[in-house]
C-alpha cells in the first residue's frame, strides 16, 4: 500500500456503514414514489432515509481508490486481472445468471410461482446492456474503473500536491454542471466515479484532520440539504424526485468525503463486540451486497405486510434493514465455506 499505517479499520467501519446504507436504499424503495399514496410519515421516513444514505455506493468506490490506487507494487497485468478483476467479475457473472433465473419466476413484475425458461432468455439477452436485478447496476460502472486504476497509480504519483487540487476541483465542477444539467463530454460515468477513486486516494494519503470541521459542515449541510430539498420537491410538484441525491451530484460527493475523513478521525475509537463485529460485516460486504435483494423479494410486495407489521415506516426501514443485514451475513459466511459457490461471495 501506499503508506505504512498500523491499522487500516476505518476503511473497514466505512464498509460496514456502506453495506448498512445499501440495504436500508433498497429496503425502502417501494415507499419512494408514493407520495399522495400512503401518509405523508410513512413517505417522508422512506425518503428522509434514502436522501441521507445516498452516499453509499460513491464510498464503496472511494475504498477501492484509497487501496488499489495507494499500492506500491508494481504492475503485473496477468496477476491483476486473475486476483483483482476476477474476484468482481466472477460474482458478477454468477449473479447475473442466478438472477435471471429466479427473474423467469416474474412475469410483468408479477411472481407465477412456475418458471419460464424464455423469460430467463429475454432477461440475459438484455444483460449486456442492463442489469438483470436492480442492484447489480453498480458493476456496469464499478468494473470499468478496474481498468483504469493501473493508469492512475503512476499518474497520480508524479503530479504536485497542487496539480491534484486542481483535477479534484475540477471533477467537483464537473458534478456541479451535472446537477445544474449543462451538456459535456467529460460527464461519461467513467470519468465521473473516476474522480471517488482519486478522491478516496487523495484522502486516504494525507492527514485530514485540519479540515475535518470543513467537512463536517459541508457534508451536515448537504444532508440537511437532501432532506428538505426532497421533501419540498414532492409538495411542489407532486412526485419524488432523487435531484437533490444522485451519485453525480456535488451533494453526495460532500457527504462522501465528510464521512471518509470522520472514519478515519474517530473510527478507532470503536472497541469491543461492536468492533469485531464491524470487521466481520466489512471481510463479507461485497457477498452480502450481492446476496441481500434475495431476501427482500417477499419484503418489498407491501401486500405481504412486512412494513406495516411495524406500525410505522420509521421503525420499519431500520428494523428491517438491520434483520437483512444479519441474515445476508449469516447466509454469506455459509456459503463461503462451500468449494465453488464461494467464488460468488468473496
């Protein structure tokens, strides 16, 4: 790596809350767009929620900026690509075809309790351009950043302190234009999630603490932001609106480097159960990303009654998340301890 430090467990805490934050977005994604539909509590706790854990994924690629892009070892392609590519690309692959098999369950979103092997078909002959389940969007964009990390290591080493400044203000320019919708060819996905690699890298190299309160009040205020922007959107114009929290926004990317430099400040002050028990959740993160929207096929169908059973949604998304997030765990260290199957959950 590319510094000596005696502990690194402030990238595993941002895991865990990373993985936390995943589930409780999916967890509470059937509320979303209902506003007018259900009380206006139960809509506002499902995007009070979703607008403050937008920042989830972006910290996920951040971690992998902070570590594949610190190393110090030198590039060997055959090995990169068989020990790091690989071990996204295989659970990938494996759970696009899972996927698209229990998807031959769902017609018209619809589950028929028999199969259909042509619906299985349509749904991986789409694959290469969509994702077969909502949540494996993320390696369409995520692998890709795989390939550009062995140009960015010695990019990144040769250029001033002040030269990365720059390229980090100027990506954050290019968030801006993004959310203020003006047209450019450098706002492709690939050069946008490239900038939380080099960000994640940028910060993970350096000591952060002198501009910790910057960060704090730049990322609380874009919190409080999210929250009030969304909900006053949805009483303007009538609908949900994620303006305020796309993973292409200045606002998250604020709140990603707020709570990167938080971790890394206080996050070793965290001992005992709790702990150990954050470095567990962390070692499985990916496998309990992949896995956890298996369990929540029968939560999301509201006619189920899962979220009601709580009598409000403000007790329901963090219950509920907290239950998959256990259950995903124990499901995940299972399987890896089965030859093959535990390719698909490193």
């Amino acid at each position: 790596m590319g510094q000596a430090r005696p502990s690194i467990f402030y990238i595993d805490f941002l895991r865990f809350i990373a993985a936390f934050a995943v589930i409780a977005i999916h967890v509470l994604g059937p509320f979303r767009f209902l506003y007018g539909d259900i009380t206006n509590a139960d809509w506002l706790a499902a995007s009070g929620i979703n607008s403050v854990t937008r920042w989830a994924v972006p910290v996920f690629m951040m971690i992998t900026g902070a570590l594949l892009v610190s190393t110090e070892r030198a590039f060997n392609c055959e090995e990169y690509l068989v020990k790091r590519l690989s071990k996204v690309a295989v659970p990938f692959i494996g759970w696009t075809l899972i996927y698209a098999v229990i998807g031959g369950f769902f017609v018209n979103d619809l589950i028929t309790g028999t199969w259909s092997a042509n619906e299985t078909m349509n749904i991986l002959s789409s694959a290469p351009n969509d994702p077969v389940w909502y949540h494996l969007w993320f390696f369409y964009d995520f692998i890709p950043l795989y390939f550009v990390i062995p140009f960015l290591i010695p990019l990144l080493k040769k250029a001033t302190p002040e030269l990365i400044k720059l390229l980090i203000v100027t990506w954050m320019v290019l968030f801006s234009m993004k959310w203020l919708k003006v047209d450019s060819f450098l706002q492709e996905n690939l050069i946008l999630y490239t900038g939380y690699l080099i960000l994640g890298w940028y910060l993970f190299n350096r000591d952060n603490r002198p501009q910790l309160k910057s960060w704090v009040i730049a990322g609380v205020s874009m919190l409080v932001f999210n929250f009030f922007g969304t909900w006053q959107l949805a009483v303007d114009t009538g609908k949900y609106s994620s303006l305020f929290m796309g993973y292409k926004t200045l606002n998250t990317v604020l709140i990603g480097g707020m709570l990167f430099v938080l971790a890394q400040t206080y996050a070793d002050k965290i001992q005992g159960k709790l702990r150990a028990f954050v470095l567990v959740v962390s070692k499985y993160s990916l496998g309990i990303y992949l896995l956890h929207p298996l369990l929540l096929i029968p939560v999301r169908e509201l006619e189920n009654g899962f979220y009601s059973a709580f009598g409000s949604n403000w007790l329901a998304i963090p219950l509920i998340t907290v239950i998959t997030l256990v259950l995903s765990l124990m499901c995940t260290m299972m399987l890896v301890k089965i030859p093959v199957i535990n390719r698909l959950v490193p």
